[in-house]
C-alpha cells in the first residue's frame, strides 16, 4: 500500500466493437488452458503469436495479487512502470520509455484499453478491477497500434458480460490507516443474444504521510470507478460491445513523490548522482535563477537594468535553509495538497 495524493476526477469512455468472432473462440480455448491474444487484432493462440508479447489473465492477476501496473511490472521481464510528477507515469519496455515530462510530449509506449488508444491515463491512481486479461507487446508496433509505440503496447482488457449465465462477485479489504477497500461485479445475461455486466471498487484511507509543518496526516484515499458493460450478439458471427466508465476522486493525495537529493555545492547540477541522500537542491541550479541573475540580465539584456536583478547565479542559495525530512513518508511543506483532476481514464 503505497499510495500517495488528492483528486476528483470524471470520466466517461464508450467504446464499441463490431464484427468480431472472437467470443466462441476465445470460450473454447480457455477450457483447454490456453490464452487467446488479438496482438494482431485478430484471436490467436499465446503459443502461436510470431511476436514477442506477454499476457496475463484475470484469474492471475488475481493469484499473484497484481492490482496496480506497479505490480504488473514485478511479474514481466524488461517491463517498468515509473509514477513521475502531478499524477502522470510510463511504461518503458526494453529500455525505451518517456523522458519527456511535459503535457505536450509523446508516449513511447502506447496504452489501450479494449484496444482503443489513450492520450493520457490514471494508472497509478487506479487499480484494476473484472479485468479479463492483460497483454503487453513488445515493440516497435507502429504498424498494427499507430504512432507513439516505439517501445511496445500495454493493453488492457476489460470482463465482457457472458451471455451463458448469471454471476456475482464481491471483495472487501480493512488495513492499516483506517483503510476500505471494495470490489465487486454482476453479470447478467438478459436473452441469449444480450447481456449486461457491472463492475466497480471503492477506495478509502486516511493519509500515510507526516506534515512536520502543522504536524497533519496527508496523502489520503477517496476514490471509486465505476463500469457498465453490454454485450450484443445477434449472430455467431457478429458481437458488439459498449462500455461506458466513470472514475473520481478527491482527497488529499500528494501530487508529486518525495524528493531525494544528494546536494550540489557548486549549483550546476542541482543534486549528484553519486548517491540518494536526504538533502535539498542546490537554489543555484534551477532555471528562475538563472534567469533573474545579474549575469544573465546584464549580459544577455542590458547592463543598464542589471541593478533590477534578484541575485547572482551563484549567490545565495534559496533551499539553504530548508529541511528535507530523512523519512520517504515524512515532509516539511506549508502547501496542503488537494487533488483534484478534471479528467480521468
């Protein structure tokens, strides 16, 4: 349980799929123990895939108790999932991933859902839940899944009603920090051609995190998804799917991680790379700095207006005095974080 942030989100997603004759396949080969990919948007055998791709089935997410992508990457070779700042992260496969941290940047691994694209996801502020399967291609796959999948594809797909029979399940959790956890799903089978299924959990805990500065509790959980699934098969030939989605939440999760820096007394670097340790950035290395510094006023604007600068490059540094707690759950901040998103997957 390592969690930490604030936010209200919403989102809504439909996705409809046609002309598919997976399904009855797809039946017929689980009961042999097989796995049924669409890595080439078409159903075929794990076994008989020409190309490198990985998957992993509801029943062992379940099993090996993998319920965030943080613990996806624990169970796949040369796959990583990295939560970087204001609730965004990547997947890196084989190596190459996002190093671009900006709104504008490219993905280098493409995400899906139901093998539809997504621009931007809530993979680590959510976990999965009446998931089907997992499938995780390695790449280059830009000829099957479009641009931004240099490095690979992780799509996931969702639990499809089954039209066979009726089904319910439910999974409540209570831990440490007053948390509840609640998962559950119903699937209903309306006529034999038609089915309807329901999923959701809710998430609630009181904050991991110690606030030295008004000695508070921070980087709580309140949060819930929601999804609603139809299956429509008019002919053994044919199925369609929709999907709708919701996702919210709003409490007091951290935006950003907590901070290690080995300090760099000469202010290029802001922090080595030598060691992790506890420390703060040097002020002399970030970019304001340098902007508002005498050095650059003068010299690249006008000598005249250098009296109207803030400092010197190396002047004084302004985290001189500030204190980084030598606690990866502890921090030292007047800012009370609220987290509370617009939008969500």
């Amino acid at each position: 349980m390592k969690m930490a942030h604030i936010l209200s989100c919403t989102a809504l997603s439909a996705v409809a799929l046609g002309m598919a004759s997976q399904a009855s396949a797809q039946a017929n080969n689980a009961q042999n123990g097989d796995i049924i990919v669409t890595a080439q948007r078409k159903s075929e055998s794990l076994q008989t895939v020409p190309i490198s791709v990985s998957a992993v089935t509801g029943t062992m997410l379940e099993k090996q108790q993998i319920h965030t992508s943080s613990d996806l990457q624990l169970s796949l070779p040369n796959v990583t999932f990295t939560k970087t700042n204001f609730t965004t992260a990547s997947f890196t496969i084989r190596g190459i991933g996002d190093l671009c941290t900006g709104t504008t940047c490219d993905t280098a691994t493409a995400t899906h859902i139901n093998e539809m694209p997504l621009v931007s996801t809530r993979f680590y502020e959510t976990e999965y839940f009446d998931m089907e399967r997992i499938e995780i291609l390695r790449g280059p796959q830009g000829t099957l899944f479009g641009r931004n999948a240099t490095s690979g594809v992780v799509d996931l797909i969702t639990a499809k009603p089954d039209l066979r029979k009726l089904g319910a399940s439910v999974e409540a959790e209570y831990a440490n920090y007053n948390s509840k956890k609640i998962k559950g799903m119903i699937n209903i089978p309306l006529t034999e051609t038609l089915g309807v299924r329901f999923a959701g959990y809710y998430y609630n805990r009181d904050g991991e995190a110690t606030n030295l500065y008004n000695n508070s509790n921070i980087d709580g959980r309140d949060q819930y998804s929601f999804r609603a699934s139809l299956r429509w098969k008019p002919s053994p030939s044919t199925t369609v799917d929709l999907m709708g989605s919701y996702f919210r939440e709003k409490d007091d999760r951290l935006r950003i991680q907590k901070q290690v820096c080995h300090r760099d007394t000469t202010g290029i670097l802001g922090c080595l790379p030598d060691k992790v340790a506890f420390e703060t950035v040097n002020g002399n290395s970030q970019f304001e700095n340098l902007l508002t510094s005498k050095e650059f006023i003068g010299i690249g604007l006008s000598p005249t207006l250098t009296p109207f600068a803030l400092g010197s490059i190396y002047g004084k540094d302004v985290f001189a005095n500030a204190i980084n707690p030598a606690d990866v759950h502890t921090v030292n901040t007047a800012f009370t974080p609220t987290y509370l998103p617009m939008n969500s997957n």
